[in-house]
C-alpha cells in the first residue's frame, strides 16, 4: 500500500465519526472464537494476548490449531495464555442461548460471576457481579468502546447487541489491561464484539415466540464481498408482557458492522449499536412482600383522585441510545502497529415514578412555590386549595454526549520482547435532572411519557419545576505502557503501569427556580428553596500490573498475576457531596482503588481441561450513600476496607464425541473490615461483616449433546444465601435453577433457503421461587425493633432490602433461516 493511502487511512480511522452497514450468514454462527493470536478489540473481545511477543504468537498458533480438538466445555471454556483469571464464552456457547439474551446472563457461566435478571427475556436489563465487586465496578467494552455510563458506571445490558451479532465474552476477573479504555473497572473488566462481516451476501432471519407473548422479530442483510468491503447491517423488534404485574417491554434495535480490507496488513473496521427502548419497570419486593405474593408488582388499577404512585403507568423507561466506533490496524514496518479506536456514545431517556403537587392561588401563590401549582392541574375543574393531592408523573432524565479516542503502538524488539505503549483520552458531557409532567385525571396515564419539554409542569413565571438539575463535564486521561518478556518458551513475564487522570466538573442546583414550598396547613415556607453552584474535582492514581506464566509442558501452566486498579467517584458524590450542609461543610470523596492477586494452574487436554485459581483482593473506600439531614441530599460516604478472598476451579470433560460435560465452583469471602458511617442514619456496626448480595458459594454445571442435525444441552446454576443489608441481620436463600437448550438443523431447502434451523429455549425448569439480588446498597440494617444505637448515641435508621425476583418458568421457541 502506498504510503500516502496509509496516512489517508491513519486519518480516516482516527476522524470518521459515522456507521456503515453491516451483517453475517447463519452458516458463520457456529464459528469458534478460540484464535489465539493478537487480534484488533473489535475481531475478539480476549485481547489479554494483543502484547504477545513473536515467540508467544507463534506458541499460540500451534495452540489455535490444536485447540479444535481439546476439551472446552461446547463454548463455555476457551484456552488462555494471559498470567492473569480470564475466561472468554465463546460463539459456541452463545448460539444456544435465549435469542435476546443479553450478555450478562451470557456470563452467568463464568467463574466469580453471579448474575440476575427480572426478565429471561433479555428486555429488562438485569445486573452482575464478580468476586463480590458490582457491576458498576466492573469495566464493560463493545468492540473496543467503553459502555459504562460516564457518570455513575452503571451499565443497562438491554441496550446493547442481539445475540446473533455477538462474537465472543471475555470476562477479567481481577483487573483489566491497562490499555482498556475504562475509568471506573476497580474489579475486573468484560469484553464482548460483534461478528466480523460474511464474504458471502444474503439474508439471514429469525422469528421468537415466548411465554407472556414474547415477540421477536430478527432480520440481518449481509453484503458479502464489494470489492475490498463488506458489512452486515441487522434489525430487531422484541416485545413481552411483563411476567408479574401489568405492563410490558418494546425494544428495537439496529447494529451493523463494515470491515475495509485495505490489504494484508491493514484494515478498518466500523460498528454502531442502536437502541430504542419503552419498559414497564419490574417493582423490586422485599423478603415479605415476596412471601405474601410472589408475582406482586405495581398495580394495574388507577382511581381517578388517588395519590398513592403504586400504578404501573407511572413507572415507564423510555430511552433511546446508540454507539459508533472504528478500529483502524495499521501495520507500519515489519515491527510496529499502530491500532486506533474513535468512539462516540449519545443517549436520551429516563425513568418514571409519580409524586404529589398542591393546587393552591392563596397568599404567595404567585410566588416559585416547589411542587406547587395555582392553576386547575388534575383537570377536576377547579383549583382544590388541598396540600399534595394531585398525583403527577415524576420523570428523572439524562442526556449522555460522549466522544473518545485510544491509540496505541505495539513494537516488537527481536524474538521475545515486545512494548504496547499508547493513550486514551474522553470527554463526555452529561445532564442529569428531574421534573414533573401532568396525567390525565381519569386514566392515570401520563401527558406524555417521554416529559418532552412542552409537558413540563412550570411554575407562575414559566421556569420548568425540577427536584434537581445537574450537568457534569468529564475528562479522562490515560497514558500506559506494557511490556512482554518470554525469555524461554516455557517463561512469559509483563510488567504494565497507567496513568490515570480524571476530571469531573459542574455544576447542581437542588429546586432550581424555587424560593420555597406549601406547609401541610397551606402555609408559605422556605423549605426547598434553591440552591447549589458550580464545583470541580480531580482524581488521577497509578495502576501497576505484573504477570509471570510458566508453561511446564504443551497441557499445563501456571500463572501469578497482580493488578492496581482506580476509579474515581461518581458524578453524583462529586456534585452532592460538595453542596451537603448548604455547602458550608462539604463531605470529603474518595476514589475508590483495589488491589488484587491471583495465583492460578490450567490444564488442555483431548479428554479434560481445568482451571484453578486462587485469588485475595483488598478494596479501599467503596462509595455507599449517605444521608444529610440538613439538605435532604444523598451524600456518599467511604466504606474504607473490604478484604475479599477467595478460589475458583472450572472444568471440562469430553465423555464421547457427542457428550460433553463442564463445571465450575467458586467460593468467595467479602469481610468488610470497618463500621460504616452513614451520616445522618448513624454509624452501623459492619466490621467483619459480609458484602451484600455476595454469597460464599456459586456453582455452575452443564452438559451438551451434539450428534448430527440435533443439539441439547441442560445448565443448572447453584447460587448460595446472601445477606441483605450490610449488617447482616437478613438473609435470603440459596437456590438452584435449571435450563434447557435444544435444537435442530435441517438441512437446506433447494438453493435458496440455507441453514434453516429451530431452536428451543427453557428457562427456570424446575419453577423455582427465589429473591436473587439486593437492589437497594442503601439498607444498611433491615429492621431495629430494639431502637440500637450506634456509638453516638444515635438511633440507627433501619430499611428493609428489596429484591430482584427470579421469574417462573418460561418457553421460548425459535424459527431461522439464511437466504441467498
């Protein structure tokens, strides 16, 4: 290629900011992903290898080729070569799983991960953790591109991919690479890309039924080969009705991938995820709630004049999102690459509820007056002069502008060293807020579900009413190197350090507009009057990694790895805690950091493959929320130690060339190690207690059969008691699910219809009743019937767990076909 085309490449890669389209034949659905060579972030989701040196990569091409024939669990163990607890799920494996499945109840598979979901459907998110460390606290990438939300880390595994564009999922158990473009990975990192484009056009399609009228719609048109590019571009149309309680889940989606082969050693690739999306929020249940209806949720019923916000309308998510990213690969001599990843993520959406306004036109009504109105606002016909009895939807926005870029050169020094050196640089915008839209008086049904900007309930002067209103602009920085050594073919040693710098300024105004509120006697106060202002914070940290493997022999190694990780506070205690008390006194925030060690042996073989490893983390000031009692604010406050320690084994074992067996263990202990001060709810005795939602024991089996055009497989997943509250006074049982997978391929119809196929999914078998998850991090101590009083005297404030609810047993079946 000439060196003029490079450049115009290089360029291109780093500032095309737009899609191309995309798509993929059934036939490459059941590709194994078990390549181990480097390989660009959006061709594998396992880049633990990209620093490989020259003799590592020539090692790990005679493992690809042997790895077809090794024991490997039907695509729930993969071989690693990283001195670090990785494991990748591969095509394989995710083939089988539910259709919309998203890729967190992929995981569940995976040592130290213990997953959830409201939905088997995949419609309604669902959360995870891993080795005790939240799913906030893990680092989560597509194709290259963080997906974390830029200001509290949260993740929405809906939003993101159908699972018949999914490649591979890798999961880092400890620590992430340091080259991973994610701030807030304090507990490992996962990983997942999209399928690289067929060379051959057509169309694949697929229809789902389900339980509760599931819907699924899949079409993919795939390009083939034009000249040196070809793409796939896919689209989805998902629909449930909610499995406890009313309501229901729309979800679309519109994903596409390009690859431009621009010659042997240079390509680019462009992806892009899209996402719209209208839920009916699950209600999550206490223990006794749960105990007294187990499919209780928000009620399907509305009486016109009621305040109570317990129905369902109330409580939609309307969102829509999508992310772009390229990933140019560049070979510029015959031992440096240059790799280059530009991202941008936008999204627009929120969550509802519902809470009460005053109808009020006495003394001072002209005034900005905090959810209250001087007009007819329930539509009765009059204006009630009554405290709080218009019910109204409360709608809690955010708009996220997010655009990155990370590059990187990986240079070879002769045969066994190697260096990986780059950079990362973000710097996400994002508006946060809460207002209020009318209902309509005799359905209950909000004005408009999406609070767009003329619904908004105002005050006498026009300013829009809010509860509080936010802006944070981040900025994050990172500059890393790596360095591999293998000296022999039996020793690999890295060293990787990162410098980490993140900048969160903005500003918050709690009751923007407002000079005060109503009294319950109609009374005129300065109660939730505005305030806040502009604040600017700056974390940054070192993150030292360090790996050694020795590799005794073609089937075993061992591997010692250790990492440094960081995560700076979310915008919410960057912004909240600096206004507590007014402002007069802010409450310090600290970035939270850990420091983990794992100690591991693998073993490859035709007949059996296992992994063991031993693993010893030391979490420092874990951001939990407070109260203020002076402003109402939720602050977050430090929990300063948590020591957790653990091991894992997983292993597989080739019964027959059609049976194939897995399994894995894993025991964690998540010590806090201090009392935990809350502010305003008291000082709780914690110290040597166990992390919420965190049980000591989670096992993981399945066994697949696969003979010809019929496929089955049965998974059953142990997951031990786990407390509720972080003083450990309640507890939820352990449970066991079991599901089943089956299908058959038919062969093609004539020379049109190719690879038809249907598939069979059954979750929760046995109809298993279980609270699976803590949703609330806030119940500190589920109940004090007793008044106990913390070391100051002070009553501690109880608040009874809530729980995500594992659902009933659901059927899903699924017809497809590729035509071309």
């Amino acid at each position: 290629m000439k060196r003029t085309h490079l450049s115009a490449a290089i360029a291109l890669a780093c500032y095309l900011t737009v899609g191309a389209a995309l798509a993929q034949t059934a036939a490459d659905q059941t590709q194994a992903t078990n390549v181990q060579q480097r390989a660009s972030v959006s061709t594998t989701s396992n880049t633990t290898n990209d620093t490989a040196t020259k003799r590592g990569v020539q090692q790990m091409s005679a493992v690809q080729v042997r790895a077809q024939s090794l024991a490997l669990g039907g695509g729930l163990m993969s071989v690693q070569e990283a001195p670090k607890a990785v494991s990748t799920i591969s095509r394989d494996a995710i083939v089988k799983s539910a259709p919309g499945a998203t890729f967190v109840q992929a995981i569940a598979s995976i040592p130290g991960a213990v997953t959830a979901t409201d939905d088997f459907t995949g419609l309604n998110d669902g959360t995870a953790s891993i080795r005790g460390y939240t799913l906030d606290e893990i680092g989560v990438t597509v194709n290259g591109a963080p997906i974390n939300d830029s200001g509290n880390y949260k993740i929405y595994p809906t939003e993101y991919g159908d699972t018949e564009n999914m490649g591979d999922i890798t999961v880092q158990q400890g620590y992430p690479d340091n080259d991973m473009p994610i701030p807030g990975a304090a507990g490992g990192s996962i990983a997942w890309v999209t399928l690289d484009p067929s060379h051959q056009g057509g169309v694949d399609f697929s229809q789902s039924f389900g339980t509760h009228s599931y819907r699924r719609t899949f079409f993919r048109l795939n390009t083939g080969d034009l000249g040196p590019v070809r793409s796939w571009v896919s689209y989805s149309d998902n629909s449930v009705n909610l499995w406890r309680g009313p309501g229901h889940s729309n979800v679309t989606k519109v994903d596409g991938k390009s690859v431009w082969t621009i010659d042997a050693d240079n390509t680019i690739s462009a992806s892009v995820q899209y996402n719209r999306e209208i839920k009916t929020n699950y209600e999550s249940l206490t223990k006794a709630q749960a105990q007294a209806d187990y499919k209780q949720s928000y009620l399907g019923t509305y009486t016109p004049g009621q305040t109570s916000n317990n129905y369902y309308r109330l409580h939609q998510n309307p969102f829509v999102n999508y992310m772009a990213s390229l990933d140019g690969e560049f070979k510029l001599s015959d031992n440096l690459h240059l790799s280059v990843v530009p991202y941008f993520q936008w999204g627009e959406g929120g969550g509802g509820s519902g809470t009460t306004f005053s109808e009020y036109n006495g003394k001072g009504s002209n005034n900005p007056l905090f959810k209250v109105v001087n007009y007819d606002l329930n539509g009765n016909g009059k204006i009630d002069n009554k405290y709080s009895n218009v019910l109204v939807n409360s709608y809690s926005y955010s708009y996220t502008f997010r655009p990155g870029v990370i590059a990187k050169l990986n240079q070879d020094f002769g045969l066994d060293n190697t260096l990986e050196y780059g950079v990362w640089f973000e710097r996400p915008r994002q508006a946060q807020g809460q207002v209020f839209v009318p209902i309509n008086y005799a359905t209950g049904i909000p004005v408009d579900v999406w609070a767009n900007n003329a619904s908004l309930i105002r005050y006498s002067n026009g300013v829009v009413q809010k509860t509080y209103d936010q802006y944070t602009t981040t900025t994050n920085t990172k500059a890393f190197i790596t360095d591999t050594w293998t000296p022999s073919d039996q020793i690999t040693l890295t060293g990787s350090v990162a410098y980490v710098w993140s900048k969160r300024d903005g500003f918050m105004y709690e009751y923007p507009g407002s000079t005060g509120s109503l009294t319950s006697k109609l009374a005129v106060s300065t109660k939730n009057a505005a305030f806040g202002g502009n604040t600017s914070q700056t974390f940054h940290d070192f993150t030292p990694t360090f790996g050694a493997k020795y590799q005794l022999n073609d089937q075993n190694q061992f591997y010692f790895g250790y990492g440094h990780t960081f995560r700076a506070p979310i915008n919410g205690a960057v912004l909240s805690n600096a206004f507590a008390n007014y402002g007069k006194n802010p409450v310090a925030v600290k970035p939270e950091t850990a420091d983990t060690a794992d100690l591991g042996w693998r073993f490859y073989g035709d007949k059996i493959s296992a992994n063991v490893d031993a693993y010893a983390s030391n979490f420092h000031n874990k951001q939990v929320s407070g109260y203020d009692q002076n402003t109402g604010l939720t602050v977050y406050v430090p929990l300063s130690r948590v020591h957790v320690r653990g091991m894992y084994a997983e292993a597989s074992y080739k019964i027959t060339d059609d049976f194939t067996a897995y399994g894995s263990y894993t025991y964690t202990q998540a010590r806090l190690q201090d009392n935990m001060n809350t502010l305003g709810d008291g000082i709780f005795y914690t110290r040597g207690k166990t992390m919420i939602s965190t049980p000591k024991n989670v096992a993981y089996a399945s066994l697949n059969y696969n003979h010809g055009p019929f496929w089955a497989q049965l998974n059953a997943k142990y997951t031990g008691s786990q407390w509720g509250d972080w003083s450990n006074t309640e507890k939820v049982g352990g449970y066991t699910t079991f599901d089943f997978n089956a299908g058959w391929n038919f062969p093609d119809f004539g020379s049109f219809v190719h690879k038809p196929y249907i598939k069979v999914n059954v979750y929760n078998l046995g109809d298993r009743k279980a609270l699976t998850y803590a949703s609330n991090v806030g119940a500190f101590l589920a109940s004090n019937p007793t008044n106990l009083k913390d070391v100051n005297g002070v009553v501690l404030f109880p608040s009874a767990p809530y729980y995500s609810v594992l659902e009933e047993r659901t059927f899903m079946v699924t017809f497809g076909a590729s035509f071309h």
